[in-house]
C-alpha cells in the first residue's frame, strides 16, 4: 500500500469531519491526561512515603505532675529510674529499633517555643508542663503497633504517639484525588470510544462510494480499512501530544509555583512525566485502531 494514497485519505477524512475529530481529540486528550495524572499521583504518594517514613520517629512520652488525674500516670511524675527503664528496653529490641534520643523537658519546652513563637499559651506553660520523651526510629516504622504494645502502660509512661497519623491524613487525602482522577478517566474514555466509533462510521458512510469502486477492482479488506484506521490513530496522537502538553505545563505549575507554597513536600520530577508518556500515546493510538477496526467490521462490508 502507497503512504500517499493513507496519507491522502487521512487527510479527506480529517477535513469531513473536522468538527467530530476536534471532539475526538478533546475527549482523548482530557481522558489520558487524567490517567496520566492519575499515575503520577501514585507515584507521588510511594515517593512521599519513602520520603517520610523514613523520617518519622516514634514518641514515648513520660507522665508529669499535671498528669496526676490521668490512669496512666496515676503514681505521679515518671522517676529517673522508670526513664533508664525505657532506654534498657528499646537498646533490647535492636535492630527494629535503629536508635533513640531523650528529650528533656527543658528541651521540649525550647523546641515548642521555637516552633510557636507567637503563641499565648508561652506566657503561662513552662518547662515543667512538657513531658521528657524518648524519640525513637525504627527500621521499619510500618511496626509501631511492636513499640506501642511493649511500652504503652509501662509505669511512668503516659502515651506512645506515631508521626505517621499525621502523614496518613495526607496520604489518604492523595489517594482520593488519584481514586477520583480513575473513575472520571474511565468516564472520559467511555466518551472517546464512543466518539470513535461514531467518526468512523461517518466517514465510511460519507466514503462508501470510493470504498464500493476499491472493492470492485479487487481491493483487499485491509487496503479498504487501513485509512479509517489510520485517521482514528491519528486523531488519537493529536489527542496524547496534547495530553502529555498538558501533564508538562501541570508540571511547570507544580515546580515553580505549588512546590514555593507547600515547602515540606519534595515533588516528582519532570522524568516521571517524561516516562509516563510513551504510555499515553500507545494506549491512546491503541485505542483508537482497536476501537476503529471492530466498527469498521460491522459498518463496512467488504
């Protein structure tokens, strides 16, 4: 088959409809954006989660004076004795436990005001009202429910508090959005089958002249197919370079403006995208020829 001749037939295709082959585009562009998106949010939270997890610590606290109406710390302030306990306990459960660090109460009491330099409640609260801790990591942090279970009502410890409740709102906030890009992805590509299926049955219907004269002179099914397919593929790439433009412009976005807003975040970089897009174009051509081939199957008889 000549590449003039498909060339030419996409082009006749593409000018008779131009209107439902701009929809087609649209459709398949904003359905593969969203799975693009979709992907990079995953990768997204599996790199915040590399990130954080391996930060995230373990705090056990230890009970003060004011605690006294508290269960746990119904014998009063922990004694140096019940602190040393601790230590000896987590140096036991190596190498889960990588390392520990004590925090004083002065120290706490610096790094909340430090932290909360504006806050009212400086001027009435002093060292005495934050509690001595040790800050533990582990080497797996997903095992905290061990940490929890061994010292959680041990004497003189108040609470056992994981980080990792604090990322897990986050997390699952990411996981949402990623959930929701999913399901309105599968929408869209629902409507740009449908537009597919549609444009190549009217351009064979709008071209069954020219298909009756192929036929007649011999010619085969694929010679007759080839070019409705080939302009359903190509209005499929026009629909994935326009997706991958708009997953690149989303990424300039991020980087030079969301990225300045939420600094405690450390963003995908453009290789991601750049990696997700050769999948964009073969699922959105793939698409495309699959979806025009069976059309073509039922609506044009050669």
């Amino acid at each position: 088959m000549r590449a003039q001749f498909v060339l030419s037939e996409i082009g006749v295709g593409l000018r008779r409809n131009l209107t439902m082959t701009i929809a087609v585009v649209v459709s398949v562009a904003l359905s593969l954006a969203l799975a693009g998106a979709s992907l990079l949010v995953r990768d997204q939270v599996n790199s915040m989660k590399d990130y954080w997890y391996d930060k995230v610590e373990v705090s056990i606290y230890f009970c003060i004076k004011a605690d006294h109406n508290s269960p746990q710390c119904a014998a009063g302030a922990a004694t140096d004795d019940q602190v040393a306990q601790v230590k000896a306990d987590l140096d036991k459960m190596a190498p889960l436990v990588q390392s520990s660090t004590y925090e004083s109460s002065q120290e706490a009491y610096k790094h909340f005001k430090d932290s909360n330099p504006d806050n009212p409640l400086l001027a009435a609260v002093g060292p005495d009202a934050m509690p001595q801790s040790w800050r533990v990591k582990l080497s797996d942090p997903t095992k905290f429910d061990v940490i929890q279970s061994a010292f959680a009502g041990k004497p003189g410890v108040k609470s056992v508090d994981d980080q990792r409740k604090i990322l897990e709102n986050l997390f699952g906030l990411l996981r949402g959005l990623q959930t929701a890009a999913f399901v309105i992805m599968v929408l869209m590509l629902f409507v740009a089958l449908l537009l597919i299926v549609n444009t190549v049955r009217v351009s064979a219907f709008s071209r069954r002249r020219e298909t009756g004269i192929m036929r007649l002179v011999g010619a085969s099914n694929f010679y007759v197919q080839m070019p409705f397919i080939a302009e359903a593929a190509f209005a499929a790439l026009l629909g994935s370079a326009l997706a991958s433009g708009l997953l690149v412009g989303g990424h300039f976005f991020v980087q030079h403006w969301l990225a300045k807003k939420v600094q405690f975040i450390t963003f995908i970089g453009l290789s991601s995208v750049v990696a997700v897009i050769p999948l964009l174009v073969v699922v959105g051509m793939g698409m495309a020829a699959v979806a025009a081939f069976f059309t073509l199957r039922k609506y044009l008889k050669v």
